[in-house]
C-alpha cells in the first residue's frame, strides 16, 4: 500500500489488483465539517427549545440540560451518520466524501466511536486548526481522530455511467424479476462497494485463473450476505456473473424491471 503525490492512495489487493483512492484533503473536510456544525445548531436549538420549560422550574436546570443535550446532540450526530450512512454525515453528503478504513474497507462501529470521540481535540484551539494541520502532514491526509481509529476520509468524484452494455454484454439478468430485492440491494451496498466490484469486471482479464474465480466468490459471498435471493436467481450461473448481474441492477437504477 502506497501513496502518490497529490493524496491518492493504492491498495492492493492478494489477487493483484490494485484500487486508488482520492484522499480528502483539509479545506472539502472543513466545509463538510461548517455544513455538519450549522446542522448541530439547528437541532441543538430545536431541543433547547423543548427544554425552555424546565426553565419554569430552575435556570440553573435548565442551562445544565442544553448543555448536556448539545454535548450529546454533537458526539451523537457525527456517530449515528457516519454508522447508519456508512461514513457519511450530511456535509459529507454534499462534498461526496466517505470515511472508510484505511485498507478502504468498511468502517466498524468502534472506529466511528473513536473518531467522533477525538473530534474535540481536531477543533483544537479554533476552527479545526489542529486537525488541519495534521491532515496536512499525514501521509493519508488524516487528522488525529483518523490516526486513533484507523480511517481515512475519501473523495469520490462524479463518474459518468459505463456503458454497461459494453462490459456485461447484454446477459441475461435473474435478479430483475425481483425488483423489491432490487430495490433493498441498491440501498443496503455503498456507492464504494459497486464502484470496486465494477472495476473487477472492467479488470478481470488481468487475473489468473485461480485468483479470478477466488476474487469473484469472494465479492458474490459479500452481495448475497446484502440481501438474499431465492435459490433459483443464482441456478447455473458463476460468481462471476452473479457479481456482473448486481453491477447491472446497481447502476442501472432506471432500467425497466
């Protein structure tokens, strides 16, 4: 595993194949981090709104409660994002960015805990002047909660669609008549899971025999975990098509079931 100037970083994999990843540098993830701030305020308002009647009852109660619901609204939020949108907040969102293990796979609970943990001391003395600095001086572009759980924070520029006719070359797909399982699959696999199971496919020539058909059952496994089909769906067909039938329904999210 190596990194090249300009922040990219390549993971290579037992079977040969190697996967860039564009680093997320300092100033994306201080605008992702403003957007995520601005949101805490707007909920932190909303609760301390709530709990203006405990002020009826005792000022002093009721300081301490916003204080203790800002507190647990801005470790909370960052937490609960990132795990249920898998590396995502809402400034991410908007930034395209992703946290992601180091080795570029998928975050652990722990890992988010540990970072939004050590967020506070990132925003150390103001405006996330020490975790930019140490972004800067990282050689994968982390800050020191990244350091602490592992992580890393990825760019993902918008692709233009393949053209999948090309590369599947217009097989027949089991799996489009079941669109509600369709439909669960595209939500449940992250944006960074399809774009590497493409490249796979795009790469496949590249591999021997023997580490392309390993490759190929172990991102089929990882697929039917997500959601599983009937029997029938995966009747007579490889991993590898398996794996090339999920690409289909994944990115052609319009097509016609």
């Amino acid at each position: 595993m190596s990194t090249q100037p300009g922040k990219i970083l390549r993971i290579k994999t037992p079977e040969g194949i190697v996967f860039a990843l564009q680093l997320a540098g300092p100033v994306p993830r201080f605008i992702g981090w403003s957007i995520d701030m601005a949101t805490i305020a707007v909920l932190s308002s909303i609760v301390s709104s709530l709990l203006g009647v405990i002020g009826v009852i005792s000022r002093d109660l009721a300081m301490a409660a916003n204080v203790l619901g800002y507190f647990l609204i801005s470790i909370g939020y960052g937490i609960l994002t990132e795990w249920y949108w898998q590396g995502q907040t809402l400034g991410k969102k908007l930034l395209r960015l992703r946290v992601l293990d180091v080795q570029g796979l998928r975050l652990q609970f722990s890992q988010v805990v540990i970072r939004n943990l050590l967020r506070f001391v990132d925003t150390l003395p103001l405006f996330y002047l020490v975790g930019g600095l140490t972004c800067l001086w990282t050689r994968h572009a982390q800050r020191l909660g990244d350091i602490a759980a592992n992580t890393i924070v990825v760019w993902h520029p918008k692709l233009s669609e393949p053209d999948l006719d090309q590369i599947l070359g217009g097989k027949f797909n089991s799996l489009v008549h079941y669109p509600h399982l369709v439909a669960r699959l595209r939500q449940r696999i992250a944006p960074s899971e399809a774009a590497l199971a493409l490249q796979a496919v795009m790469r496949r020539a590249e591999l021997e025999a023997r580490a392309r058909i390993d490759l190929f059952r172990e991102i089929a496994d990882h697929f039917r975990h997500k959601v599983q089909f009937p029997e029938e769906v995966s009747d007579g067909i490889s991993d590898e098509q398996y794996v090339r039938n999920v690409i289909d329904v994944v990115y052609r999210s319009k097509r016609a079931l």
